[in-house]
C-alpha cells in the first residue's frame, strides 16, 4: 500500500474525488493534504475524510519544510490537484517520477506560467478551439513540461462560454485522474 499526498492550493474537487476513491482501494492511502493557504477549502474536505492536514507556506515549500514534512509521513507519491506554486528542484529530485499533476487542458497548449483554472479555459474560448481536455503527466522543474501519461478530450461548441468548457473539463478531470493515480502507484 502507498502513501498518498494531495498538495492542493484551492476549494479541492480533485482532492476529494481522489481520497473518496482511495477509501476503497488497495494500492493507496492518502496520508495527508498539504496547501500553501490556510483558508482553503481542501483543507475543510481533507477533515471530513480524516486525513491530517499542513499549511505551509512558499518559503516553506523553498527551503525544504514541505519535503521534510512528507517523508515524516512517509509518502511514496505526491498528487499536485489545483496546487499553484512551481515545485521546487529539491522536492522534484526526492520524488522522482513519483509526483503528478493534472492540467485542464491538452498540453502543450494553454501551459506554463499563469495557465490555471479560468485563464485557460477563457484562452480556449479566445482562440475558438473545438475540443479542450485534460493532461495528467509527471512533475518535473518546469511548470506543465513533464512527461505526458494520459489526456482525454471532450468536444466544445463556440456557444460555449468560458464556466461551461470548465464544467466539462471538470467532469474528465473527476472522472480520470483517481484512476490514472491508481495505475501508477
């Protein structure tokens, strides 16, 4: 059995699809969530699923507080679900391979820097795009460029607005990513 770690900066969606499909399964357990900010709502979902919580903050996740913290608690796989912050080379070096994060869209487009949530999906609105998706690939040292293990695709109407392409990103996102998690621990 792995241990599983969700560092999350947001209201945690992902997060809690993940520790629901986690209660179940033999292959992990997530042992903690961790965010970067002590009013996010992650950390409310993480309580009702009994699973400890750590607040930290950037310079924490800088100068190694937040690596330290997960091999306190023993884990074997980090899950990035809607965490903000680029990782630092020291965190990525004592998890290699073994830290995934999920983008909401099909990279290599709508990537990097800035490209979360809303903005990317007002970019594929912009650039009046007919299909969006999610990536799921492996953390490296730049933001979104690790290597891609799964993407699924969902079609979109230009009468979309920016709220309906993330609905239906959010339901590939819900539906997928505990899965892919469970494939590769």
């Amino acid at each position: 059995m792995k241990n599983l770690a969700i560092l999350a900066s947001g209201s945690g969606t992902n997060a809690q699809k993940i520790m629901e499909y986690f209660q179940s399964s033999t292959k992990g357990e997530v042992v903690l969530v961790a965010s970067n900010k002590k009013d996010a709502l992650v950390l409310e979902r993480a309580k009702k699923f009994n699973v400890p919580t750590f607040i930290f903050s950037k310079s924490d996740l800088e100068n190694g507080v937040v690596t330290a913290a997960l091999k306190k608690n023993k884990v074997d796989f980090v899950i990035l679900a809607g965490f903000l912050l680029q990782l630092p080379l020291g965190l990525v070096r004592a998890f290699p391979d073994q830290i995934v994060n999920i983008h909401p869209a099909l990279l290599p487009n709508y990537g990097g820097k800035g490209m979360y949530g809303m903005r990317v999906h007002q970019a594929v609105k912009n650039a009046g795009d007919e299909e969006t998706g999610i990536t799921i690939h492996l953390v490296n040292e730049n933001y979104d460029e690790g290597k891609i293990i799964f993407q699924a695709a969902v079609p979109i109407d230009k009468k979309d607005s920016p709220e309906q392409i993330a609905d239906k990103v959010h339901f590939l996102e819900h539906k997928y990513y505990p899965n892919v998690i469970e494939s590769l621990i």
